[in-house]
C-alpha cells in the first residue's frame, strides 16, 4: 500500500473585539452603553470530496486561513461572524497532528465517507461589548473583552492508495523506468531481470488538476500463476486497478519476440483471474529509441488491432510517446470513476 502524505497548516479565524460605546442621541442625555460584541472567528473543516484523489496539490498550497470575526459597533451591532472555511479532501484521508506538549502523534480524524466533514480548528469566540457590563452600581461601564484567538494547528494528512493503471509485464520490460519518468516514484532500475521486488506506486499529474495512480509490479514470466519467478503475490495490486498497461520490450535486446510476451503475460493474468482480461487494457511497445528491426514493432501493432486493443510507442527515455499515452490512459480511468460513483450514488439511494 502506498501512502500518500502532506502537511498543512490550518488557522481558524479570531474573534473580534468587543466595541465601548455609549448611547447619544439628541433629547436623550446620557444614553448608555450600547456598545456590540465582536463576531466569532470562522472555523476550519476538512471534507471528504470524491473528486479528489491525491493529497499532492497541498505540497504547493499548505496555508489555509478562516476569516476572521468582525469587530463588535456602537448601537450595539454585533461584529459579522467569519465565513467558515472548507478545505476539500480524498476520501480515505488519515488526519493526524501532534500533541505541542507531549510531541505525541495523535489521530484526529479519519474521513471514510463521502462528504464527511471534521471541524480542525475553531474559531475564537467575539469579545462581549461594554453593553453587557452594565449594572446597577455601574451605568456607564468602561469595559470591553478582545476576541479569543483561533486555534492554529499543523496537520499531517496521510491517504493510502489504490492504483488506477498496473504496468505489467516481462522483467526488463521498462517498467520501473516508465513510472520514474512519468511520477516521483524512484524504483530502482536495472539492465537485470527482477529488479523490482516489491510494487511501487507514484502519482501523475496532467493538466487541469488531472491525476491517477500508477502501480510498477515486479514482472511476470509464463508459469507465474503457479508462483514461477517472484510469482503472482503481488498480482494483486492490480487486481483492483481499473485499467492494464501492457508494457512490452519492442528493442532486440530481450531475446524473445514482442508478441509472444504480450500473449504470454495475458495468458497468465487469465489463469491468476479470468476477470483481469475483462478490464480495460492497452499495449505499449517500450524502448522505442533501441528499436534496429521494425518488424517486431509492427508485429506487436498488428496483435493489438486483432485483440481491438489500442496500441501505443513510448520510449521511457527519450520520452516520446510518452504524453500520447498518459492521455489515452485517463480516459478509461476517468470512466471507471464515473462508474464508481454512479455505483455509490444508486447505492445510497437504495437505503434512503
Ligand atoms: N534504450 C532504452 N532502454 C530502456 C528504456 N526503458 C528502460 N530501459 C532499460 O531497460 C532495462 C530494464 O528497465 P527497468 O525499468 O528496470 O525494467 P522493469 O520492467 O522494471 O524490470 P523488472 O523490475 O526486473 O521487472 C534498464 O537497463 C533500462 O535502462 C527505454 O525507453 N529505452
Ligand atoms: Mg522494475
């Protein structure tokens, strides 16, 4: 499981002050105190929105500040309340924040539910006006309260992920060395089978605040499905993804021929569960700058349009055909979302 991580900082609005003043109107001598309280600082709320998938855009925006009360007025108007800010989150968003006494890390919240929403930081309550301190002994009260402060708090935020996209295919493939180029993730990367051990995650960005999770699985070889090689133990890290990257060696360096790979690997997902070749999936020949026979190329191409698969040419490291892909790949993960939540919303609309 991969965990995505951020911090911010959240600071509720302060209270305002309390206002003194006094009553003065033309036929009223010595009117009293009339002086408004302050309005209440706005609070902080996380929400849990199912529009939002990754923590990553909060590496560039970690400040957020509620507005503060308004100060209490003469005539004894009360200050205007902050406006309570709402800071939206992926559901599944772990909160956690440190105890500034004991250094402790403390759970704060965890948001499971669509729409769930956790306050973080209170505001602080408006200061009482000299209205208020009026007694029999004291008509004419000199007294006002400040506002209390809103409470200011560090957050650390933590969200496990599930992948949308599973690279899968031979050791050596250009798994790993894909998935470094298009995200943060930095598996090691070697001219040796089995590099990967253990699956890796990383998150792309596309333009328009666009993002998906891409799970790097240690290759398979034929007989996986019956534990050759590393096996099929972390198949299921893409059992759950809602689409196949089929990522296979087009370069003669691999030894093997494109298309046997393509069929090997798909012959095996069957076997580990018929229900992987019932998921979106697409080919993509890699290692396209060390390509010196373009017939293996047009072979794999011509597998793909037979199997109605689309078809793509990357190479990790020049990157050409790299942006193609990640653009055909947002597609049938955005459809699987839709799909995820139009499954939700019919699902709570039976139980109501
Ligand atoms: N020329 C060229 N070499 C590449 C490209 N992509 C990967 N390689 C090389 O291919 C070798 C294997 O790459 P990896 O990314 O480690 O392959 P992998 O699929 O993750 O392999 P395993 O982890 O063993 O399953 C490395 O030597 C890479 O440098 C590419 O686009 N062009
Ligand atoms: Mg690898």
């Amino acid at each position: 499981m991969f965990v995505d991580e951020a911090e911010i900082h959240v600071k509720a609005g302060d209270g305002g002050r309390g206002c003194m003043s006094f009553r003065r109107e033309k036929f009223v001598p010595r009117g009293g105190p009339d002086g408004g309280d302050g309005g209440s600082g706005g609070s902080v709320y996380l929400v849990a929105d199912p529009h939002r998938n990754t923590l990553v855009h909060f590496q560039f925006n970690p400040e957020f500040a509620a507005q503060r009360g308004g100060h209490g007025q003469g005539s004894n108007r009360h200050g205007r309340n902050g406006k309570p800010l709402e800071i939206p989150v992926p559901v599944g968003t772990e909160v956690l924040s440190r105890d500034p006494d004991t250094g402790e890390t403390i759970r704060v919240a965890d948001l499971t539910e669509v729409g769930q929403r956790i306050l973080v930081a209170k505001g602080g309550r408006g200061g009482l006006g000299n209205a208020h301190f009026a007694t029999s002994t004291n008509r004419a009260p000199r007294k006002t309260q400040p506002g209390e402060p809103g409470d200011d708090r560090r957050l650390q935020l933590k969200l496990k992920l599930l992948a949308d996209v599973g690279l899968v295919g031979f050791p050596n493939a250009g798994k790993s060395t894909l998935i470094s180029r298009i995200s943060a993730a930095r598996p090691k990367i070697a001219n040796y089978p089995f590099t990967t051990l253990t699956p890796h995650l990383g998150v792309v960005s596309l333009s328009d605040d666009r993002t998906f999770v891409v799970a790097d699985v240690p290759g398979l070889i034929e007989g996986a499905h019956a534990g050759h090689g590393l096996g099929h133990q972390f198949l299921r890290h893409v059992e759950r993804t809602k689409v196949l990257a089929h990522l296979v060696d087009v370069s003669s360096e691999s030894g093997r021929d494109p298309v046997d790979d393509l069929d090997t690997i798909r012959r095996e997902l069957e076997l580990y569960n018929p229900a992987m070749l019932e998921k979106p999936q697409v080919i993509v020949a890699t290692k396209l700058d060390a390509v010196d026979d373009p017939a293996r190329v047009s072979a794999l191409q011509k597998r793909a349009k037979r199997l109605k698969l689309p078809f793509f040419k990357v190479s990790a490291a020049s990157g050409e055909g790299v942006p193609q892909l990640l653009e055909a790949l947002w597609v049938p993960v955005a459809e699987g979302r839709k799909a995820e939540r139009d499954l939700a919303a019919a699902a709570a609309d039976a139980s109501a």
